[in-house]
C-alpha cells in the first residue's frame, strides 16, 4: 500500500515590488523579489482522500505574500521571510511548517551629474541575493542567507597544476590562466529560537551579505589561485571567521573556461602561452567545484 512520504505546498514565483518614500527627504527606496512560499503540516488528507478542508488556496498564500510585505518591512529579506513564514504557523493550527524563499533582485540607484539620484535605479548584473527561511512550530527557525550569479573574471593570478596524470588527462598543467566564475554562496546562521529572536540585532542580516560580498570579491582578487577549490575554502573560512553565527558556508563554482587559440596558421600569429591575447570563452562543458566548510566538527551536520 503506497503511503504519502512527504507533502508540502504553495505559491513560487510570487513578484513583489515595494518602495519606500522617505517624506523627509523625497528619497525613495525600492525592493523586488521573486517570493516562493510552500506549507507542511496535516495535509495528507488532501493528497489522499480529495479533503480540501485543510488547504490553504495557493491563491490566498500569494495573498498573504503581498499583505505581509505591505505590513512589514522587506529589508532585510530574512526579516520578512521570518514575519511571513510565522504567520502561517501562527493563523493555521494544522500547518506545522512554513518554507519560505525571497530571491531580491538589484536595483542599483543611478549617480546622474555625482549625485545619487531619489528615484532612479538600474540593474547592474544578474547577482540576486537569496534567503531561505524554515519556520517550524515547536523548533524555532531556519535561516540560509546567499549569493548567486556574482559573475567573476581574473585575467591572470591563478594556476593549476600537480593532478593527476594518467592515460585519460590531456589538459596541460598552467602556472597562469584566466579564472572565471559565478559564484553561489550560502551562509547557515545558527537556529533563532523565535521571531523576536531574528527581530534582536536584525542589522546582522545586511552585514553579513556586505561581508561576504567583500570576501568574495577580496578573496577571489588577492587569492594566487591554485585551484578552485583552494581559493573557494579560503572564502568559506574567512566567511565564518566574520560571522560568528554563521555555522556553515556552501560554495558552489563552475569553471567557465577560456581556451588559447592557435593562430600560427595565419601568417604565423603567435597567441599561445606569454603571446595569448586572444581566447575563446566556452559555455559548456564546465567545471563544477563544491564544497560546504563548517565551523567545527559539531556544525558539520547542520541542517
Ligand atoms: N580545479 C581547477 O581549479 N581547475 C581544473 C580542475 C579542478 O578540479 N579540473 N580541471 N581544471
């Protein structure tokens, strides 16, 4: 007899914009994401004997999606996914667990003539910065805070040699080459016990993204790289040691590769080793190289 093994549900790909309007000053804020809101709790029924009594419409979470951002602030996005996920534990006894993802997208405010502008703002880059909360009643909350799609490129400072070598390897080893990625990164804070446990400090949120923006950037910059997967440990590490309620750093890189072109055929161009100018970037295949670094032995399994 088959037995409904897991279940949730809800709304993805909910978009949501808000401003702020500082009545002062004139200066509007804005903030849009992309809010994705799925519920678990005693709902077997719905699946298993068409009991509808127990669902919450898909159309009413998308509701509440824009009624909390109305009522609470966005920024930062691990706040509001907190407000959003408690609330569904809070108003539906049956529900049991809320999961909540807010991907914020960028909007940059202009500099027109040196001035930042009030309401002027663009995009620059495809980077979205993510937070992925777990409200569950009874446990407290979950919070992953991330980075994805922060396109990097270095023209020189990274290296890769000494693997192995056998009857399958082609790939010569390099003391200098182009590095370039996208990098996605997380960072696990430790359990909040409640809302007013993620409210206490809440500036934590918005530092942390800056910090480890820098380190990123820093890191990826500085590092002399002798493989992804050193300079990748090296942001973990410097991630956690800024952050100490952070117990764990995801990193996940693709290797887009940048191939030398030989164009000696053509009158002799040299553009191979020191002489390479030229190069042809590849979309696939790539490289992927992941890892996960945690604080200690103890935070090795967190969530
Ligand atoms: N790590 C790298 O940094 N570069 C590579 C790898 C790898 O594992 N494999 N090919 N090129």
């Amino acid at each position: 007899m088959p037995v409904l093994a897991s279940a949730r549900y809800g709304k993805d790909n909910v978009r949501v914009y808000k401003v702020h309007k500082d009545e002062k000053t004139g200066v509007h804020t804005v903030f849009e994401m992309t809010v994705c809101a799925l519920l678990e709790g005693e709902i077997e029924t719905s699946y298993t004997t068409a009991d509808n009594s127990v669902v919450v419409a898909t159309d009413s979470i998308k509701n509440t999606i824009y009624i909390k951002a109305k009522e609470h602030p966005v920024d930062p996005p691990e706040l509001y996914a907190s407000y959003l996920g408690q609330h569904f534990i809070d108003t539906y006894s049956h529900i049991t667990t809320a999961h909540i993802k807010v991907v914020q997208h960028r909007w940059t405010r202009m500099v027109i003539d040196g001035e930042p502008h009030a309401h002027s703002f663009y995009r620059d880059g495809e980077e979205k910065r993510i937070v992925e909360a777990t409200i569950t009643r009874g446990v407290g909350i979950d919070i992953k805070s991330g980075i994805v799609g922060l396109s990097v490129l270095k023209s020189t400072g990274s290296a890769f040699h000494g693997f192995v070598r056998d009857e399958y390897t082609t790939l010569p080893e390099v003391w200098d080459r182009i590095l370039s990625t996208d990098i996605d990164c997380s960072w696990t804070w430790k359990r909040f016990a409640d809302r007013a446990a993620v409210e206490n400090g809440v500036e934590r949120f918005n530092k942390a993204w800056e910090q480890a923006r820098t380190v990123l950037m820093r890191t990826f910059a500085n590092d002399y790289s002798a493989s992804v997967q050193n300079t990748m440990y090296k942001m973990a590490e410097e991630i956690l040691q800024l952050v100490p309620e952070v117990d764990k750093v995801g990193l996940s890189l693709p290797n887009k590769h940048y191939w030398e072109v030989d164009l000696s055929w053509h009158k002799g161009l040299k553009n191979t080793g020191k002489d390479a100018e030229v190069f042809a970037p590849q979309t696939n295949p790539n490289g992927l190289i992941k890892c996960e670094v945690a604080r200690d032995q103890t935070t090795v399994t967190v969530r």
